[in-house]
C-alpha cells in the first residue's frame, strides 16, 4: 500500500474515533504537489482536492477533470478577483469569497456559462491585518448579499485561525457565527488541527501535508 494512502486512512480513522454527528469530507490540498505523486490517492477513488493558483490548477487538472466528473476541486487559497473567469471554469467550490468585489465578479462569471458552484465565506475571526476575510461585524450583511442580491450558493463559513494554538476558541466561534445564519457546512481544519475542527462541527476539512508530506 501507498504511503499516501497509509495517511489518508489514518485521517479518515481518526474522524470515525471522533463519533462526529456530521459527514466529513477530507480536501486533499495537492498544492504544489505534481500529479505524479497525487495520482496514488487518485486511483485510490478518493474525489475531493485542493489547490490554492487558478493556474497551478488549471494546467495539473483540466485535462483529469474531463476524463473524471466524479472529481471535486476546491479553491483554498486567496482567489484574486481578476481570475474569477478561470476559476469558475475549473473549480467546484470556492472556500476564500473574501470581498464583495470577488463575490460580483464570480456571479457574472457563473451567469456567462451558467454553472453554479458552492462558496465559503472566509471570515477573519482574529481581525489579523495580513489575513484576508469577512470581518464579523460586516458578515451579516456581506451574507445576505451574496445570497439573496446575487444568488450565490453559500454553503458555509471558512475560517484559517491566527497561529496562536488557540484554534478550538475560534473554531467554537465560527460554528456558532454559522448556525446565527442556518448554514449547514463549516470550512475549517488543517494537517495539524483538523480534530479539533471537527469537534466543532467542520464539514471540511483542508488536509495537505499529513497526506502527502512537507512540501519542499
């Protein structure tokens, strides 16, 4: 067996000890990894991946996309609002919706080739100057508009915690910020606190170098 795939079932056993009441669905984030050593958790089945460059992602999985209708990709990094084009085109979900201006461009897009893809609203949960995001005291009405003025699908919020080992407290906060708007799925979890994400009602969780190693 694939080391790959040796991780990916530790993962997916450890969130089955959890007894967790809701699905968790494990984004792959095979950034910067080639196909080459992505392609053991591929032929593995496994449908729901993550990138972080529209053009990374455009050149590593067009072509597999095609031939896969099953596959899943998610964008997981910082989406720059004049590559909303490409990205509509390639992406299934959009976990970084981080400002109105991207939220129009993405609803034009999906208009011109009528495809509706799923968004997280990325919330900057500890107000951090570097980190994009929703802050909390405009996410209500940041919400309603993309729902009910440009009909985005919102699945959810997504959050990336300050780095301060203090992820439960914000994961807590996200989930509650997710059901005062009756949303159903939370983005929020990675390679080094994932248990606790999902303790918190995570959906989503964004899983990369547990998987598939340190990236060089």
């Amino acid at each position: 067996m694939s080391i790959l795939i040796e991780r990916f079932n530790k993962i997916k056993s450890n969130i089955e000890l959890a007894n967790s009441p809701q699905k968790v669905n494990i984004i792959a984030v095979s950034k910067t990894f080639t196909l080459e050593h992505i392609s053991p958790l591929l032929e593995h089945g496994h449908q729901h991946f993550g990138e972080n460059k529209v053009q990374e992602a455009v050149s590593k999985w067009t072509k597999i996309k095609e031939e896969n209708k099953n596959l899943k990709l998610h964008m997981v990094g910082k989406l720059q609002s004049n590559k909303a084009k490409d990205a509509i085109k390639l992406f299934d979900f959009i976990h970084s919706l981080d400002s109105q201006k991207l939220a129009d461009n993405l609803a034009k897009y999906e208009r011109a080739i009528n495809k509706n893809l799923s968004y997280f609203i990325q919330v900057n949960i500890g107000n951090e100057i570097q980190k994009s995001g929703i802050s909390v005291g405009e996410l209500d009405p940041f919400y309603n508009y993309c729902k009910n003025e440009i009909n985005l699908n919102i699945l959810g919020l997504m959050v990336i915690p300050p780095n301060d080992n203090k992820s439960e407290k914000y994961f807590k906060s996200l989930n509650e910020l997710n059901k005062s708007l009756a949303l159903q799925d939370l983005s929020m979890g990675m390679s080094a606190d994932y248990m606790e994400a999902v303790k918190h009602g995570a959906t989503y969780i964004r899983v990369g170098s547990s998987i598939f190693g340190e990236r060089s």
